[in-house]
C-alpha cells in the first residue's frame, strides 16, 4: 500500500517561500501523474498543480506564475516550490494522484501566510 508524506510546510509572510515534499512509499506502485491539493479551512479541497512523467504540468490559475510543480521519479518524490506567496493561499496541502485521486490522503503539511 503506497504511503504518502508531505512536509515543508511553515508560517511565512506575504511574499514570503516555501518548498514542500511529498514523498510517495510503500510499494512498487508506479505513479504516472501526481498532484498537490490543498483544503483552507471551511472550503473544499482543490487542485493546485500537476505533474505527469513526462514532466508535463498544469497549475490553478491562481497560483500560475508563482508556484512550481517538479518531480524526482526515481524517489518517487513530488515537490512543490511556492513563491510570492499569498494569504489566500493558507491551507494544508496535500499531495495525491493526479488528476484522479487513486491513493488514501496523507496528513498534509500546513502552510500559513500572514499578510
């Protein structure tokens, strides 16, 4: 069973970066396309970005321009540079397949921006 892990996460001023992982473990399970998402409190979760093998990616309208989604498919690892960052973008995020959610959610990694 494919674990995964998230972290990175912070508190960081407007403007402010962060970087975060999520590592995918537990199996030999061969992930094609992975995907950050992201639930701020009281709203529903959504798509941030995503990655398929060939490195091809897709972001959120407002999040283009400022975040960078990137993969390692050796380690079966996802990343997720974040610049510029807004106080719209509170929330944790979580990373999963993408775009359909096929694996059980981790515990997300926490990301604060204070204006």
């Amino acid at each position: 069973q494919v674990q995964l892990v998230e972290s990175g996460g912070g508190l960081v001023q407007a403007g402010g970066s962060l970087r975060l992982s999520c590592a995918a473990s537990g199996s030999s399970f061969s992930i094609d396309a992975m995907g950050w998402y992201r639930q701020a409190p009281g709203k529903q979760r959504e798509t941030v970005a995503g990655i398929r093998r060939g490195g091809i990616t897709d972001y959120r309208d407002s999040v283009k321009g400022r975040f960078t989604i990137s993969r390692d498919n050796a380690e079966n690892t996802v990343y997720l540079q974040m610049n510029s960052l807004k106080p719209e973008d509170t929330a944790v995020y979580y990373c999963n397949t993408f775009p359909l959610i096929q694996l059980h959610w981790g515990q997300g990694t926490q990301v604060t921006v204070s204006s």
